[in-house]
C-alpha cells in the first residue's frame, strides 16, 4: 500500500519567501567548487563567490565538492548549506583528486553555465563577472589566466612557464 502526504501549496507565487522563490528557480549559475582541507578559508569564500554573484542579481548556486577533507571543511560545508539553499555539497568518501571533484561538481551542477574555481582564493572570485560577459558573448568555453602570481620565486615563475606536450 502506497501512502501520500499532501502539502500545501501557495494559492499565488507572492506567497512563497524571496528566498524560497530564489531557491526554487533553475540557477543561471552553477559555480562549481573543489574543497580539500580549507577549514580556514572556507568561509570567506562563501562569502566573497556569495557577494559576488548576489551583485550580478541572477539565480545561481554554489556547488562544494569534499574531496576527502581531514580538517572541518565537511562540517562548515554542512552549516552553510542549512543556512543559505543555494549551496550544495557532494561528499567524498576519500580523496579522489581535483579533477574527479570538478567532475562531480559538474555533474551536479543545475546552472545554464557552470564556473569553476578552486575554494583555496589563490584566484579571486570577482574576476567571475568577467567570465560571463565573454560567455553572454557567446563563447561556450571561457577561462582566466593570471597574469601575475604575488610571492612567487623566480623559479616557479619560470618553470611554471615551461608546458609539457
């Protein structure tokens, strides 16, 4: 025998909460992000991809991917998720690497574009406005290159140049 609940629904859409109706809505933006080990950063991430995307006044939504994190990075991305809907979390049960999360992240991503970039904030999430101007222009595929790294040696700057092919 099979059981229903019946819940109620809003007579009208002005009924529902901003921030319901805005969790509803398909996100434009999916902004895909690995996590591993970033206990400390974390939270000013969520909060700078959050400001940033709230200023561009379009659904989005924050896709977190654990990969196998030992520190509290899990934990912190469980509270944000039960305080803002926007944010989704696929847990890892190890590392599996990089790529592997932004795969998964993708997969899970709802958004018309999903952007990349990684929760460690060696990249800014501000520069993401810019990213979609060029992909509003129509490029399908769209992607930053720093063009200068603050504190690196000599060294790494130039071996960081050489490509392997």
């Amino acid at each position: 025998m099979t059981t229903s609940v019946a819940r109620p629904v809003p007579a009208r859409p002005d009924d529902l909460t901003q921030d319901l109706r805005e969790a509803l809505e398909a996100p434009t933006f999916s902004v895909v992000a690995p996590v591993f080990n970033e206990e400390q950063l974390l939270p000013e991430f969520y909060r700078r991809v959050v400001a940033t995307m709230e200023s561009l006044g379009e659904p989005f939504e924050l896709v977190l991917v654990n990969d196998g994190s030992r520190d509290r990075s899990p934990q912190i991305m469980r509270e944000l998720h039960e305080q803002d809907p926007r944010v989704k979390v696929v847990y890892f049960s190890r590392n599996f690497g990089h790529q592997i999360a932004i795969t998964a992240g993708t997969d899970h991503a709802g958004g018309k574009a999903v952007v990349v970039i990684d929760s460690d904030l060696q990249d800014p999430p501000e520069v993401i406005p810019e990213l979609i101007v060029r992909w509003r222009e129509g490029y399908q595929v769209v992607y930053a290159v720093r063009a200068e790294r603050e504190g690196e040696t000599w060294f790494k700057k130039t071996t960081a140049s050489f490509s392997i092919g």
